[in-house]
C-alpha cells in the first residue's frame, strides 16, 4: 500500500507539473527554488511571532514573468507557514475576488484558509481549539473588550455571548458564522446581551460592510492565536489583474497593496501577513502605461474630500511597492537545473517503473524559465516511454499577458459610478462618489 501511495504522488506530482499548476506533491517533490524569497519569508513569519513586542509584520511582494514559478513559490510558502503552525489562505485574485473589495476578499480568504494538521472549514477548526480557561484565550478576551481595541465592539459582544450561550447550539453557531463573515442582525445581538444582563456594556453602531470586513482579519487572526496557532499568512496571487480594473478600483487595489505588505496602520501588532504576486512588467503596463501614477493620486485630489485624500496617499504608496520593493524570483542558474532534472528523472521513473534515459529538452538559454525546462524534460521522457525511438523536437512559445485593456465584465469601467458600500446590516452607507476618471 505505501508503495502504491507512493506511485500515485509520483504520477500526481509530474502531472501538476506538466500542466503548470502546483499542487501539495509537486512542491515537496521540488521545494521553492527560490532561497532569497524563503529567507524574506521566515523573516516576516518571525516578525509575526514577535508581536506585539515588535514592528508590524506586514508582506511581501514578489514579482517574476509567466511562467517564472510564482505560484509554485506560493504553495512551497503555504507548506512552509503549516508546518510552522500558522494559518493559511491561498487566494487568486480575479474577477469574484477582487483586490480592491475586502468584503470578497476575506470570504475567499476564510472559506480557502487551511488550519495545520486539521481537515475541516478553518473558522469550525479555529473555534473547536479554543479553550476559555487558557491565558491565551483570556488575553484575547482582553484585547476585544479594550476601548481602544481595532475592532468593532460587535467582536467583543459576540466573544461574550458565545461563550455564554453555550446551551444555545444554534445561536452560537450563528456566532461563529458571522467571525466567518455572515451577516448577524444587530437587533439579536441587543435582545441576546439584554437576555445575559449585558446590554450597557456593548455599544453596537452602525459599521460598514468593508471596514468589518477588515475588521474581520483582525479578529480572526487573534482567534487562531487563542486556538494555539501561531498567526494568519494569506497568499494573495494573481495581484495583475488589478490592471484591468477601472480608475478607482486600481486606486482601491494599490492602496490595499500598501495595506497588506506594510501592515494595518491601525492593528500594527495584528499576528496577520501577506505575500502578494504580480508580473514583472506590470510597472511598465499600468503605472507607465497607464500612467497610474502620476493621474490616480491627481484626480483623486481634485475631488477635495479627505476620504480622497487618504485614498491617493495609500494608492502612492502602493504603487511606489510596486515600482521599488517587489523581491524578483531569480532565474534558474546551471546548478539549480542539474539538480532539478536529476529530481524529475527520478521521480518519472518510480512513477512508471522504468529508467528513464538522458533527454535533451530546451537549449538552457538565459531567456528560458523553469516551467518551460521542466515540461519539456517530462514531454520527452513521456514519449520516450512510449517509443523508445522517438525523437520528439520541442520549441517554445511566450506568452504575453495583456494588462493595458480594461475589462467591462469585471466591472472596469460599467456601473463604477453607482458603487455603494452598505453598512453590517445591509443598509446604503456613507459614499465619497466615484467614477472611473476617478
């Protein structure tokens, strides 16, 4: 039977490798490749176990061409973060979530997040560690019931009320739900804390549906923290696409950029990081091209208003990410590739029991990314299989992704000016206006 498990990780690990898609057998058949965005990546996950004590952890942004790895150096980092007791969520940014929505974004991040060691949705997981008699939970309690706490006192009155309606299966569940991001009526939560004797303690006003979103992350972080995990790491992939977006949305987008790889300015010590992706001519395609940089923080001022003002300071800073500190994934150098198809030719021949023989693939040219040494090492060797005789003549192809064109289906330019960011109960809230010339 091991012998069989092994066989099938094997063939798994050489499929999501010939389709470009990294998956758990892939990574640990070929690790990272990548030493100096694994060493930024230990430092921000001791910067994470440092806190509150030290500076905020904040993020990183890596940038590389399609095809360089960066999705494969996610999924090494989401392993990594696992084995090291954190909480991981892998989201691919795109048209459902959206970089510039938080809203969306913390729903994919908390139905994908993964809990170390455990299979089940992670919010279930998280809230059955948690253990109320433990100093961890009791700081946590601490934390959310403090006046000057990042979040809104509905954290603080939902920890009480779960606690305390342990009876109330249903009711507690619905609690738990709303960490995860569903909507919890303010008027239950008044009638549950008047029921418990509680009511003057909590004062439970209207928030906006994005600034719980964020407020979300904060909590959630500190929750798993109470479980006995270490922190919250969410890989955001594909960051790209915010090329598409309209005017504002980009302005959104580079201002959660900012948010995510220096730290929530307003939850420094939030156990939360992040590790964002994007392509290595984005400067050139959108803040160049579109010359993002100098019109997004100019039409932003010129609508006066200081929620405009905040918005075109964030943007510049994400852009300025963006333009100076992405960590570039390295090319493969001579070594690196000698090892790597030694590894793969291992590893095609335990999966089909055969001895795979010394195959050319590509000319190794500076030009070249892994993806493509890689698939054609495994195209060859495939065929070889197959007839022996064969010698297959393989070439390659770029592909260039376009990011100067808006798209209308996810909503770049369309219906920006009717944007609304209702409140936590679902009523229209406050609007600074909007529209794609910002």
């Amino acid at each position: 039977m091991r012998d069989m498990t092994g066989l099938v990780d094997r063939r798994r690990a050489l499929e999501a490798l010939r389709a470009g898609v990294p998956n758990r057998d892939a990574v640990a058949a070929l690790g990272s490749m990548q030493q100096g965005v694994e060493d930024r990546f230990s430092g921000l996950l001791a910067a994470a176990r440092a806190l509150p004590e030290g500076p905020p952890a904040g993020g990183m942004l890596i940038g590389g061409g399609f095809g360089t790895g960066k999705s494969h150096v996610l999924e090494h980092l989401a392993h990594t973060a696992l084995s090291e007791q954190f909480v991981v969520s892998k989201v691919v940014i795109s048209k459902e979530t959206p970089l510039h929505d938080p809203v969306k974004l913390y729903r994919a991040a908390i139905e994908l997040a993964k809990v170390p060691g455990r299979p089940g949705s992670a919010i279930d997981e998280i809230v059955a560690g948690l253990d109320v008699d433990a100093p961890r939970y009791a700081e946590l309690y601490r934390w959310a019931h403090q006046e000057s706490a990042p979040v809104d006192s509905r954290f603080a009155a939902t920890l009480f009320l779960h606690e305390y309606a342990r009876g109330d299966e249903e009711f507690a569940d619905r609690i738990v739900r709303f960490w995860g991001g569903d909507p919890l009526p303010v008027a239950d939560l008044r009638r549950r804390l008047r029921e418990a004797g509680a009511a003057a303690g909590y004062r439970l006003a209207a928030i906006k549906e994005r600034d719980l979103a964020r407020q979300r992350f904060r909590f959630v972080c500190r929750l798993a923290q109470a479980a006995g995990y270490a922190g919250w790491i969410v890989l955001l992939d594909e960051a790209e696409l915010i090329g598409r977006y309209s005017a504002l949305q980009r302005a959104k987008s580079y201002a959660e950029i900012a948010r995510w790889v220096r730290g929530d300015r307003d939850d420094p010590a939030a156990p939360l990081c992040a590790v964002l992706t994007t392509v290595d001519d984005f400067e050139g395609q959108v803040l160049v091209g579109k010359n993002d940089v100098e019109l997004i923080p100019k039409r932003l001022r010129v609508r006066g208003t200081a929620d405009d003002e905040v918005l075109a300071a964030q943007a510049e800073t994400g852009m300025r990410i963006i333009e100076r500190e992405q960590v570039q994934l390295q090319p493969p150098g001579q070594e690196e590739l000698d090892r790597t198809y030694a590894q793969l030719k291992q590893i095609h021949g335990e999966a089909y029991g055969w001895e795979p023989p010394d195959v050319a693939g590509l000319e190794r040219l500076p030009s070249n990314r892994m993806r493509q040494y890689v698939r054609a090492w495994i195209n060859e060797w495939d065929l070889r299989r197959l007839d022996p005789t064969y010698s297959p003549v393989l070439t390659t192809t770029d592909l260039h992704v376009d990011l100067s064109m808006e798209d209308a289906e996810g909503g770049a330019g369309a219906g920006v000016e009717d944007e609304r960011d209702g409140d936590a109960d679902g009523r229209p809230g406050d609007h600074p206006g909007g529209a794609e010339g910002c």
